[in-house]
C-alpha cells in the first residue's frame, strides 16, 4: 500500500468513526446514514482531488448553502430536535467536503467534524458500540496526525526547495512522495496501536487524578425523558396503567443491603394523594418547604433507636415528575439531588430532571410494625383525622362491604389487614385498561361488576374503605422493588414496575404501608436476554457511577483512603491488592459485556484472515493452475517462488541483487541448506537452459517436500 | 572517490555534546537549550487544551475531563514517543573529493537507525547553523543587535535539509540532494542536526549529532578561451632541437659500428646500398611555473573581489596547462609546487588555491626576491625559476614596473586590474 | 548434456596442469582459463613478482603452443614488437622477419612503460589479428592471446593506459599476493618451483579452438541478456561514471559468461555467471567521473562503483 492511499484509508476510518457514532445514539435517522455511507464510498474509490477540480465539483460548492433551507425544514418538520437537525446538517457538510477532498484544511475539518460527532455520542449514550468507536477514533486520529504530520513536512521540505532555485530540487526523486515509497504499512500501524494504548494507559489515572473543584454537577444529559403518569398533580384512576405496557427503565437502585435481606415488597415510594373526587387523586395541600441540611444531608427526621436503616443509592433517569422516590420512611436524602422540598404528605420534590439523569442516596427506616403494639386506645391526632378520612359521595355498598369484612377484626390494625387479605384474595389482577363511563362509580364498578383491575384500583378501594371505617388512609403511588442485577448488584426499576398502594396512619407509629393489590405477572424474559440485558445495564451503572458522578468529593475521598493505607504498609499492600482484585472482578464482570458478541465477530474476522492464505494455496492456486494453459517457464518461476514464500515464512529473503544460488549458498548452516540448495540447481537448469520442467515435475515435487520437510524439521529443534 | 565522512553515532541522550571545535559561544546561541519548540499547530492545540480545562474545572463535566486525560496524555506520549525517535541515529555525508566552487555537486546523506526494535519516523537532518537560522529567538536576538546578518554558516558544507519519512530498524537509508557551494575555501561540518515533529506535529525536538569532516572547494575553473584577450598565445609543448631518445625522426645517417641493429633503417639501406641508421629527436619539454603574487597593498573590498578573480583566473591556467600534458609548477608568496603531471598534480594545485589568502604586503622594496617568497627554499632555485630556463605566467598586483627586466622577459604577467 | 560435462573435465584438466604452478591463486587461473576459451586477451594488473609471467607461460605451455615474452621499456619500437623487413642484399629484395608477436601465446610485461605509439601498434595488431607492415599483411596465429601486465602503482615515468585502449582486454585480472599457506609452500621448496617447462602439454592448438568454439555456443536465455543489459545500461546512465561500458564491452561479458557456464559443467548461463565476472570484465571499461576520483585510485574505484551497482539491480527471477 502507498502512502497516499494509507493516509486516505486511515482519514476515512477517523471520519467513519464518528459518524458509526451517532448513528448508533440515534442522533442522525437511517436514511442519512445509508446517504452518507453511499458518499463515503464513492469518495473512497474516486479521486476527489480531481472532482474539486471540476464542474462537478463546482456545482457542489454552489449547493452547499442549499443546506441551510433543509436544515430549516428538518428542524421544524422532520426531526423535530434542534439537535437531530444540527448533525444531520453537519452531516450534508461533511459528504460534500468528502467529495470535494483537495486540501489539508479539507482534512482538518473533516477530522474536527468526526469529533464533535463522536462527542455528541458520548453525551447520550456508553454502550459497547460507543466505547468500538471511541477506541477507533483513538486509533485513526492518532494514525491520521501522524501521517499528516508526514504529508505536512514533505511539502515543508519541497517548498524549501523551490525557494532556492541554486538548489534543484528533488530531481533524482520525482515528486517527493516516491520518497515515500514502499511504505512500511504494517510497521506504521502497529506503532500507531502502541501509541494508542500509551495514550489511553496514561490518560486513565490522568483522569482520576485531575482536580475537581465543584461536587459532581455534571448531570448526564439524557436523550429521552421518561413520560412518568402517575406522578403528576392529578392521577386519575387508570392513569398508571398507561405506562405499565411499556419497560423502559425508570431507575436503577443500589442499597447496602445484600439481595436476600432486603424485604421483598419494599417499595420506592413517589407521590402521596390525599384528595379524592371519586375519579381522580389530588392532593388537598399544595405548598412546598424547604428542608433543614445537616452536612451532605437534608434531614428530615431523627433517627430512633429501633431503627431498621437502609441506605439507597438512585439512578434516576430523566422524568418528567419532580417526585423523589425513597423507601418508606425517608429519614434523609443527600445533598446532590438538588433543591429538596417537601409537603404535608411526605413528598419529597426536587427542581425538576426532565433533561437530565439524577442521582441520589436516601437513608430509610423500614419499619416492621409490631402488632402488638397497636392498640385502638392510642389515640390519632385530629387534624391527620380530618384530612385523611374525608370521603366524597360513593356507592354507599362500599362502606357496607368494608365494615362486613372487618366484623371480627379485634381493633383498627386488625381491620386493615383483614381488609387487605380480603381484597387481594377475593379480586383478581387486570391489566386491561377500560375506560369508565361518566356516569359510573369506578371503584363500585371494579368491587362489584368488574371484579378485577390493576393496582390503582385495589389501592383505591383500600384507602377509601379504610377511610370509611374511621381510619386516616392515604393512596401512594411509586415503583416496586424492580429486578435485581446480581452483575451491577442494583435494583433495575421499569416501568412496568410502577405500582400504586396506600398508607394508613396507626400511632405509634406513623404511617404504615399497605398492599392489597395480588401479585402481577411479569412478563417473560428470556434467560439470554437477561443475561445479556444485565450485562449491559450493570456496565452503564458503573460507568455513570465511577466516571460521570466522579466528583471532587468522590476524589478526595479516594485520596484520603489511599492515604489511609499508606499508613500502615502491611494492610497497605494486602488493602490494595485486596481493592484490585475486587475491582478487577467486578470490573472484569461489569465490562467483560454482550462486548462477548463483537469480541467473537472480531475473531471470526482474524480467523477469516489468517485462513485466505492457506486457502489460497489449496483451493484456488490449484484450480487456476489447471484452468490456464501455463508455458512452462511460469510454471518454473512458480515453482521457485513457492520455494521462496517457504522460506519467507521463516523470515529469510532474498536481498535485492542477489542471484538464487547466492541466495541459496548464503543459507549455509540452516537445516534446510542443502534441500534449498538442490532445489535453486534444479530451477537454475529449468529456467536458463531450455528445459520443460514439467517433465520432471516429480522431482520438482520431491524436492519441495523436502524443502518443507526441513524446514518444520529446523523449527521443531530448539 | 566519495570522501566519507565517518559515522557520527549519538552514543547517549543524557545531554547534549557539543563538538570539541566549536566556541562555547555556541551555546549560548539558542540552539542548544531550545531543543524543544512548539509549532503553530501545537501552540493552537495548548490553547484549545487551556480553554477546555478551564471549561471542564468550571462545570465538572467529567465528560470533558475524559476529554482532556486524553489530550493531556497525548503531550506527554508525544514527548515520550519523539525523544525515542531521535535516539540512536547515526548519520553520514558521502561527497565527492574534488569540488569546484558553484558547481552542482550531489551530496548523499544516510541515516541508520541503532535501534533494535523502535522505527524512527519522520526525521528531518539539517546544518546547525541552518536551524539556528530558523530558530525565532536568534532572530529576535538580531534584530535586537542591529541586524547584521550572521556570517556563520557560510562554511557549513551541508546546505541543504533531508527529510526521511520512515526509518525501520537497523535499516539505513540515504538521500541525495543537490547542491553547490558557493566560494572556494575550507568548509566544516559542525555535525548534523536532526529534528522530528513526530508524532502528531504539535512539538518539534530537535538534537544534535556530532560529526567532523572538511571539505576544500577549489576555486571556479574556467576554459581558457574566456581569457584570451589576456593571453594572445597558447604555448605547448616544446622540442629542443637535439639529438637523443625519442619519437619524432630527427636524420637519418650512416649505421656506425657496435651500434645497435634497430636502428638500421633498411629502406634508406635498400636506397643507397649501404648501412643507415635512424635518429630521433629528443623530446623535452619547456619548464612551466605559474607565479601567484598574494602580496595585496591596500585593505579596499574591492581588492577581494580581484583577488578572487586573480584565484580563479590561476586556477583556470594550470587546468589547461595540466590538461594539455605540460609539467607545471607552482609558486606563491606562501608555498611552492614542484613539477608534475597528471591530474592529481591538478588537484594539488587547487588544493593551495583554495585556501590562498590576501596578503598584506610586508616589504616596500621590489619585491621578486626570496624575502618576497619565503616558500621557496634556496636562492639558487629562485634564481633558476627567475631564469629564462622556465616559462612563467605572473598573476600580480604590484605596478608594471617593479618586476625586474629579467623576469620580464621570460614570462607573461597579467595584473589584478586587467582581470 | 554430455557433450557439457566433457567440456567441464577438459578444463578441469587445464586447470590442475596450470596450478601445479601457479600456486595459491585458483581464481586468477580461472579468470585467466575463462579468458582463453573466449578468445580474448588478458590484462593483468599487479606489482611484480607475482608470478604474472608464470601464469602466461603455463597457460601457453597446457597446450603446445609458442610463447614469447616481450618486455616494454620506453625505448622500445613498434618495429620491435611487430617485425622488421630487412633488406637481403644478395636477393635484392626484402624479407620479412616476425616480430615476437608472431606467437600464440605473447606476454606483453609492462605495457605501461612504453610510448602510446608502441602500445597503439601492438593494440591494433590484436584487434585485427594481422600485422601490416609495408603494404603487406600477415596474419596472427590461432589461437592468439596477448597477456598484457601493468604496474598500478608506478606512475613516475609511465603511459598509462587510458581506458579506451583497455576496452581490447577481455578480462582484467589482479594476481595478488599468494595465500599464507601456498607462499609458505613455496618458501619450503629448496630447489624452488617447478619449472613451468615440466607441465606437459595436454592438448592442442586445434583442440583450444574446438574448445573455443564449443563455448560459444552456451545458451544464454532471454532474460540474462535482460539482466545484462540492465547492467550496461546502468553504467551509462551512473552520474559517477564519466563513460559506461560499450557494446564491445557487453560483448564481451556474454562471451566470459558463456565460457565460465563451462566450468561447471553447464551448457547454459544462470545469472551468477554474469555477476560474478562484472568486475573483472567491466571494471577496467568504465572512467570513473574525474571529480569523484584522483587518477591513482581509480581502478579500485571502478569497482565500488560497479559493486554498488550490481547491489541494486534485481536479478532476474
């Protein structure tokens, strides 16, 4: 390969990295993708130098502000996004720089276009194909400025020359990139790959150690933003059940509780709804109040002896609610999830995440309520008996269905979980939604016509029985515990996982959860999906945990447990050692991803690679053989040669200006020696004196098994 | 054939070893220190990385500063990787022997790569004083002094930058450029420098490698004719009219006994019916000096631009004379070449004639005696050569009439003036 | 093919015959051999004492042939080498008496030392192969091979060949100094080396024609002259070479190459017969660039020159 053409195959790498970027984040639709593609192409196989130069290539350039309209009319109509719209006119910009490639600046230009590119990628998505790309970019750029630098300094060193006519330039050379020639392609590029690795070796610790000034403000923009029913001011019965058809992933949870203690209907509660007008949910009090801090911590209640905490890590991607989800009961949430406030009801808000991700700690008491203790003596405060036991006009049946169920029940307590037993046996989970006509009681209609509906309804039904019967009872909406990821050793929370309960006030104790609703089925996965789902979804966490949350505190923190160990030089080398194995374990497991996939489509390449050669020899080199009617004298050059490639594969060569016998007598002392030896006799005579080396094609052959015969002899020996 | 100038090897990095014939002025010449620049390219690339730091400290994007380890691992990979690039090089200067000033003569430079299993790419191989040129903070240092131009590097032989793309290893490659030099004289090579913007051209660093080697351009040699209205005659070869050994038949006379039978011409014999032998002339030739009078009076830069002209006009004389067979000798002020032959007695010649220098004229007297060539050993050689024995041509600039009659009359003087 | 290997033993027999006296220089003798069967005429460059007049005389006596030695001083005439027409009295007429190169064998020893008009004489009777003298021409004997010497080293009072006259040498061959072990050898011997008078003579004048002939007939492929042009060509074309090798010269070397396939049997060229015998049959050809070299060190230059030339020109496959 020549130098020209190598510095055009690596620029095309470059460029194509970019652009296999942010097609695969969805950036730029498919169409302009296979446009784009068709262009890059074509520019690959043409000259583009010579379309610059001509009407075709003037044309184009009168077109290029053609993009302007087209990107108005993209924008508007088409794409809707301002940032779609923006690429894909970069885009229309690169495939007419790409036909009309002449100059350096082209180059440049087409490079910082693939960057910008590769960077808008990076802030939508980390998935494998994005870190294939990166890690291609990485390569080509580094390859392509090294060639460039090349290109720039011969063209340096000839514009010299012509500066000073005395001296003639170049004469003996030509037009200076002969001087190039042969290129050492193989040599080029392996040094280009260590670079590269040099570069990201370095650049990895580089990163950590980098100063932070400010506390992880980054939010990590995210593409879509998560239609979120059910979490806004006014729930109307069946609204949550819109999203349960679909699992995209609202948010990712990591607690300190290992997967077996965790309590298996914990929940992330979201919003509280008080007020209901027997169709929808609202909350009767709409002012929101700041929260005290007590250092990286809203506090929001003390924490008390019996005290069950768990601590809980969200990942929360961009919502379109301002709820803040924790476990019953929040006791504090880090500072990091922005403006906390909260209302009457224990809603926890925040300043709103349409766009971005978010992330968070709570620190929760799960309470665990002792029956024993509850007693209908203790009385309940008057004004959570006022607000929480107002009912609007329903179906009178429903209070005679709740106090009919709860006839035996010892005391308040009692009564709801009678209650909540009766619900979740008698009825039975739906997810059809069914719209109610106007007139109809839709809590009446699910207890008594219908007989079956999804959570929203079996809540509904709960708190308003509850209500009935004298007990304060609030309606919840929030998610349920999810799925766990034994790779990421999170919580994946879908949204199919959203889930509607309520929550009755029972002092001593406060608010008490409650869950009438039958357990749903999930929807099937596949073990491999899963697997490879987890795989993925466990890489995504880390990196957004380790890199994109890698703030200042999080720097000084690991510098001061490093420190730490520093200390004591024992624990030192057993923490470290220790700390790398773990994180390489779990890294390894975190990282080694569905990347199995394009790890084996690589390999079957290299494979198809190394097989041609072989191949060649067997298949086809026999097969053209015998279709051409070969003159003798190609057949002996043939048959030297193949002799040479033997010996090529163990490295020896024959020097330019060297004649065969030279060639053979200057191997004196290897193995194969002598068989070379007969072998380049037997050609000398075939090929000078006017011999048909078919006649004694068998001893051709013998002699070629010879020679390979000591040669594996020769390599098999030490 | 073509003088080589043996192997300047670079044996270590650890610092940088000037050769032992330079002024330690050099050092403080800006090459030296600043063997690590930025280039244009590479001074936008620090600019773009200082505003993405200040960016990426301000927001906290880590984003960014993934995007700056990168970058900021580049610089340091870059200078790991350009440092390694220039190790272990050993360079040489192939030039022909025999040099005439302003000719173009083809120079072959080769650069050989020690390194085991490290390639070296793109190499560029200068004369130090070319990169001194180029440096900008010799040239601020210029301006600041007044802008007289730097006389250095006038004498550098290499005059030319080499570029080498790609150099595997253990594998050398040679170049050949072009180049004249432009006056006669002695020309040093100070070493080589070679200097890399590998890999991605942001820095350049450069290093020098110490070599020796001179070279002496002779002076410019004319063809004769361009001088003919200064000599209106061409002398050759001349006979003597003797008898003796030799070529040309002199007479034919009678056979004499105990004379060799050879010599019997039998035609002559077969004629006269008697015994006659042959005789031949012998054959000798005129003794030539060619006579260089250094001795300048006066200090005008006019006088320089005749001296050289004088240099180049002797030059010229003893090539043809050489050339056309005739046994020439050579006298200055400073030195005397004995009669020879051949072009390697040309060569001699030249050899003084290069590097002959203007005189000031020491003694107020006339001038043509041993005190006024102090070259010449003895008086009685002297006198021979002042003698009509020998043929002279004087090229001088001392007035008409301070060369004495005798002389004179067994020689042709041309003068400074009428060159 | 056995017509080949019959040729090979013949020679071979030359070969040992010859070094019996000549010791310790098996290349020279083969060079020398190779020059005979091609008929040309041999240059042997080397200081004195080297046994160059040996090699001559036992090549001339391997098969009965004459052998005459002229020795060049700078009186010498070309009547001298060619022959006088004395004038005999009693028959009134003139009578031709041959010159020493009258010979089939001739030694011409330092042809250096003699003036351009004698060595011209006797370079234009080697080319012609006849010797007019007064109107009247008579031809050379066949075989016919003139084994010139000259002293590289002495130049006072010297005509060196210039390189044009050289082009009429076949090969040009350094004798050199006897390997350690064959000068021990000789310094051994009390009664010093055999005389070149005990080789007996192995074959003919006839059979060294027939021999001649024989090895002009080697075939030579396609592609070697290929390679041999590209060569030749290269040497014009070398800005280090004043003048390149003529076509006598190309000549020539397809003519050595064919007689040196001899030796080993062969009835056909390979590409090592042409490269291996390059220098001694170009080198003496070519004028090096005046400005590249100083006159003395020129033949060794020559040889540079062409070495590096030969390193960059493929060999044909």
């Amino acid at each position: 390969m020549s130098f020209p053409r190598l510095f055009k195959a690596v620029s095309f790498c470059l460029i194509s990295s970019g652009f296999v970027a942010i097609t695969a984040a969805g950036i730029v639709t498919w169409i302009s993708a296979i446009l784009f593609s068709a262009v890059l192409i074509f520019s690959w196989v043409v000259d583009s130098a010579r379309i610059e130069r001509s009407v075709a290539g003037r044309i184009l350039k009168f077109l290029a502000p053609g993009c302007i309209p087209l990107f108005i009319i993209d924008y508007t109509l088409l794409s809707r996004s301002f940032e779609n719209a923006v690429f894909h006119l970069i885009l229309f910009v690169a495939a007419i720089k790409l036909l009309t490639l002449s100059k350096d600046r082209d180059y440049l230009l087409l490079y910082v276009i693939s960057f910008t590119q590769l960077l808008a990628a990076a802030s939508r998505t980390v998935d494998p194909v994005f870190t294939a790309c990166f890690l291609l970019f990485l390569f080509s750029a580094v390859a392509s400025m090294i060639l460039f630098e090349m290109r720039r300094s011969n063209a340096r060193l000839q514009k010299e020359a012509k500066v000073h006519p005395v001296i003639v330039p170049r004469e003996l050379h030509g037009t200076g990139m002969e001087l190039f020639s042969p290129f050492p392609v193989k040599t080029m590029l392996v040094t280009c790959a260590g670079i590269t690795l040099l570069i990201l070796f370095i650049s990895i610790p580089l990163f950590f150690l980098l100063p932070r000034a400010t506390l992880g403000s980054y939010r990590q923009p995210s593409g879509k933003t998560l239609m979120t029913s059910g979490f806004s001011d006014r729930v109307e019965l069946g609204h949550i059940g819109t999203i349960k058809q679909s699992d995209a992933v609202v948010m990712r949870v990591k607690t300190d509780k290992a997967f077996e203690e965790l309590p298996h209907d914990i929940k992330w509660r979201g919003l509280a709804f008080d007020l209901y007008d027997g169709r929808a949910w609202t909350r009767s009090e709409q002012a929101r109040n700041p929260i005290p801090t007590q250092g990286w911590y809203y506090k929001l209640e003390n924490y008390t002896q019996r005290a069950n905490l768990t601590n809980q890590t969200f990942f929360v991607e961009a919502l379109s609610t301002d709820a803040v989800f924790a476990s019953h009961r929040v006791l504090a949430v880090s500072r990091d999830v922005g403006r906390l406030r909260h209302d009457t009801l224990g809603n926890l808000y925040t300043s709103g995440h349409a766009l971005n991700k978010l992330k968070y700690t709570a620190i929760s008491d799960t309470i665990t309520p002792d029956a024993s203790e509850m007693s209908d003596l203790r009385p309940i405060p008057e004004d959570i008996l006022r607000v929480y036991t107002r009912v609007p006009s329903v179906d009178p049946r429903i209070a005679r269905l709740a106090r009919r169920v709860t006839e035996k029940a010892a005391n308040r307590y009692e009564k709801a979980l009678t209650l909540e037993r009766y619900l979740r046996s008698t009825y039975e989970y739906s997810l059809v939604l069914r719209g109610t006509p106007k007139s109809a009681d839709p809590l009446a209609m699910f207890l008594f016509d219908v007989r079956k509906g999804h959570c929203e309804y079996f809540a509904s039904a709960l708190a308003i029985m509850l209500r009935q019967l004298g007990i304060p009872s609030r309606l919840v909406n929030g998610f349920r515990r999810g799925e766990y990821n034994s790779i990421g050793e999170s919580w994946t929370v879908r949204q199919y996982d959203a889930h509607s309960w309520i929550e009755a006030y029972f002092p001593p104790y406060g608010w008490i959860e409650f869950d009438p609703t039958p357990p749903e089925p999930r929807p099937p996965r596949s073990a491999l999906s899963r697997l490879l789902y987890d795989l993925s979804d466990a890489a995504n966490l880390w990196w957004w945990e380790n890199i994109v949350n890698y703030d200042s505190a999080r720097q000084r923190r690991a510098v001061a447990a490093f420190l730490d160990r520093l200390d004591n030089v024992n624990s030192r080398i057993r923490g470290i050692a220790a700390l790398a194995h773990g994180k390489i374990q779990s890294g390894a497991r975190a990282f080694a991803t569905g990347w199995i996939i394009l790890l084996t489509i690589v390999a079957l390449a290299a494979a198809a690679m190394l097989l041609i050669r072989p191949m060649r020899r067997l298949i086809i080199k026999p097969i053209r053989r015998r279709l051409v009617r070969e003159n003798p004298r190609s057949l002996t050059i043939d048959f030297y040669e193949e002799a040479i490639t033997l010996l090529g594969s163990k490295g020896m060569r024959l020097v330019r200006g060297q004649t065969p016998l030279e060639f053979a007598h200057g191997l004196r002392g290897h193995p194969a020696a002598s068989a070379f030896l007969a072998l380049t006799v037997m050609y000398n005579e075939a090929r000078f004196a006017r011999f048909d080396i078919r006649l004694r094609a068998r001893e051709a052959e013998a002699l070629l098994n010879a020679l390979r015969e000591s040669l594996s002899a020769g390599a098999s020996r030490p | 054939m073509l003088k080589y100038f043996g192997i300047s090897k670079s044996l270590s990095d650890s610092a940088v070893r000037a050769p032992r014939h330079l002024p330690r002025s050099v050092f403080k010449d800006g090459l030296f220190p600043f063997s690590f620049r930025v280039t244009h390219a590479g001074a936008v690339y620090l600019g773009f990385v200082f505003l993405l730091s200040m960016t990426a400290t301000g927001t906290g994007n880590n984003l960014m500063f993934i995007i700056l380890a990168a970058l900021l691992s580049s610089i340091v990979v870059s200078g790991i990787v350009s440092r390694n690039a220039l190790k272990q090089i050993a360079l040489s200067l192939q030039l022909p022997e025999n040099v005439f000033a302003g000719e173009k003569v083809s120079i072959k430079i080769s650069m050989m790569n020690l390194k085991r299993f490290f390639p070296s790419f793109s190499i560029r191989v200068q004369d130090p004083e070319m990169s001194r040129r180029e440096s900008p903070f010799i040239r601020i240092r210029q301006w600041i002094a007044g802008g007289k131009s730097a006389p250095a590097g006038e004498m550098a032989i290499f005059r030319k930058a080499a570029y080498f793309p790609v150099l595997l290893p253990r594998e050398t490659r040679s170049e050949l450029t072009v180049q004249s030099f432009p006056k006669r004289g002695l020309y040093k090579l100070e070493g080589f420098w070679i200097s890399t913007r590998f890999p991605f051209g942001f820095f350049q660093r450069g290093r020098l490698v110490a070599a020796e080697g001179e070279i002496l351009v002779y002076p410019i040699v004319q063809n004769i004719s361009v001088f003919s209205h200064l000599l209106p005659f061409l002398p050759g070869t001349i006979e003597s009219p003797h008898p003796g050994p030799g070529e040309t038949l002199f007479s034919i006379r009678k056979y004499q006994e105990a004379e060799s039978a050879r010599t019997i011409d039998w035609k002559a014999t077969a004629k006269t019916g008697e015994l006659m032998a042959r005789e031949y002339a012998r054959e000798e030739e005129g003794r030539f000096c060619l006579i260089l009078d250094t001795h300048v009076q006066g200090s005008a830069p006019e006088l320089d631009t005749m001296f050289e002209k004088a240099v180049s006009f002797a030059a010229s004389i003893a090539a043809h004379f050489v050339r056309e067979g005739t046994g020439t000798e050579f006298l200055t002020p400073s030195e005397y070449v004995p009669r020879g032959i051949g072009l390697d007695h040309l060569y001699r010649i030249l050899r003084s004639l290069a590097v002959v220098k203007r005189e000031k004229r020491k003694t107020a007297g006339p001038g043509w005696d041993l005190a006024h060539f102090p070259a010449v050993k003895n008086d009685r050689l002297l006198k021979e050569l002042f003698s009509e024995k020998v043929f002279k041509i004087i090229v001088t600039s001392s007035p008409r009439e301070s060369v004495p009659s005798a002389v004179l009359r067994s020689s042709h003087v041309v003068f400074f003036d009428e060159l | 093919m056995t017509k080949a290997v019959e040729l090979e033993s013949r020679i071979h027999l030359l070969q040992e015959a010859i070094e019996t006296v000549v010791r310790g220089k098996p290349e020279a003798v083969k060079l020398a051999l190779v020059c005979l069967l091609s008929g040309g005429h041999l240059l042997i460059e080397d200081v004195p004492g080297v046994g160059k007049t040996t090699l001559a005389h036992s090549l001339a006596r391997v098969f009965d042939c004459t052998f005459r030695r002229i020795q060049f001083t700078s009186d010498l005439l070309p009547s001298d080498i060619l022959g006088v027409s004395i004038y005999d009295r009693s028959t009134q007429s003139f009578e031709f008496r041959q010159g020493p190169i009258f010979a089939n064998v001739v030694l011409a020893d330092e042809l250096n030392r003699t003036t351009p008009k004698t060595q011209s004489a006797l370079l234009e009777a080697m080319s012609e192969g006849r010797v007019s003298v007064d109107n009247h021409t008579h031809p050379l004997p066949k075989p016919f091979m003139v084994v010139a010497t000259q002293n590289p080293a002495e130049h006072h009072g010297t005509y060196p060949l210039p390189e044009s006259q050289l082009d009429r040498f076949l090969l040009r061959i350094k004798m050199g100094y006897p390997d350690n072990e064959a000068e021990k050898e000789i310094l051994r011997r009390q009664d010093g080396m055999p005389a070149v008078e005990r080789i007996r003579p192995l074959m003919q004048a006839e059979d060294i024609i027939e021999m001649q002939e024989l090895t002009a007939r080697v075939h030579v492929d396609e592609s070697l002259l290929d390679y041999l042009m590209a060569i030749v060509d290269a040497t014009r074309r070398s800005e280090f070479l004043q003048t390149g090798v003529s076509p006598r010269g190309s000549l020539s070397l397809r003519r050595a190459a064919q007689s040196l396939a001899c030796f080993e049997g062969r009835d056909y060229c390979i590409p090592d017969d042409i490269k291996s015998l390059v220098l001694p049959v170009l080198a003496h050809r070519v004028i090096v660039s005046s400005k590249y070299s100083s006159s003395y060190r020129r033949s060794e230059e020559a040889e540079v020159i062409l070495a590096e030339i030969l390193r960059n020109i493929e060999v044909p496959l």
